[in-house]
C-alpha cells in the first residue's frame, strides 16, 4: 500500500470535494467543502489530501494558532476518511503519519485537536494515539485533546 499526504491544488481539488462522509458522523465534522472555504478565508487552515495507491481517501486541515502564553499551538482541526474506505485500519495509518508529519514540520511537542464529547470512535482513536483531555473547551464548546509528541527528531 502506497499513502501520501499531500497539499490541495486546482489539480486535486475535485477529487478532494467528491469525498463523502458516513451519515451518522456529519453531525461531528464540516464537509470538506466547507473546510476548503474556511481555508481560503483564513490563511492559518492548511488543507491535506490523503491518498492510498495515488486515490484520494481522506482529507485532513491543521492550523497554526498563537496562544495566550505566547506560544503557538499546532491543531489537527479536521479529520476525515471517505465512508467507502472506512473499517480498512487507514484512519489509524494517517493519523500515524499526519503526527508525524506535523512533528517533523513544526518541530513540535504538542499537537492539539478538539473533538464533540459524543463521538466515541474518534476518542477511542485519538485515545489510542496517546491524545488526552486537556479540561479545555473549544469556541465551539468540543473538548480539546492533546497529544505530548516525545523524543522525535528529523529522520
């Protein structure tokens, strides 16, 4: 199996629009068209494509956002695994090389994602990952997970 994070562009944006999510989780997560629009309005989104054998499977936004204590946090903001591709153990592989993609870029030891406290299965993913309830609450009142990135280097 061949994967790849890579960034949108007028060439892939199509593909990345025609992901669909599962019925029972368009409660916890934007479309990504509506991601897409938030991105172009607020320049800190960054969005990614995920793909499997050179197929767009999944899409994924991290933003860099300054915090109060005047460091900056790096947020895994959306998430997402096309429903045709669900239940293959890909959620776990990209979100494996997103952290290691955003540790590398950012040379980070935290990432940040928040998360709606109903939806079981993205905690239990997130759990397993190491990501833990930091007691925070987002603008949009999901509670905040945080991931303590160790001893990673640039390799």
């Amino acid at each position: 199996m061949f994967t790849e994070i890579r960034d949108i562009t007028a060439f892939n944006k199509q593909e990345i629009l025609a992901l669909r999510i599962a019925d029972n989780q368009q409660n916890f997560i934007e479309s990504t068209d509506q991601c897409l629009a938030e991105a172009e309005m607020d320049r800190r989104f960054t969005p990614l494509g995920l793909y499997k054998d050179c197929t767009a499977i999944g899409f994924a936004m991290y933003g860099v956002f300054p915090h109060e204590d005047h460091s900056q946090r790096i947020w895994l903001d959306r998430y997402l695994i096309d429903e045709r591709y669900q239940g293959q153990g890909l959620g776990k592989h990209f979100l494996q090389q997103l952290i290691h993609y955003l540790t590398v870029k950012f040379n980070c030891h935290k990432i940040y994602l928040s998360v709606y406290d109903n939806n079981a299965v993205a905690i239990q993913l997130y759990k397993q990952f190491g990501f833990l309830f930091n007691g925070e609450l987002d603008d949009k009142g999901e509670k905040v997970m945080v991931l303590e990135v160790h001893g990673h280097d640039n390799h």
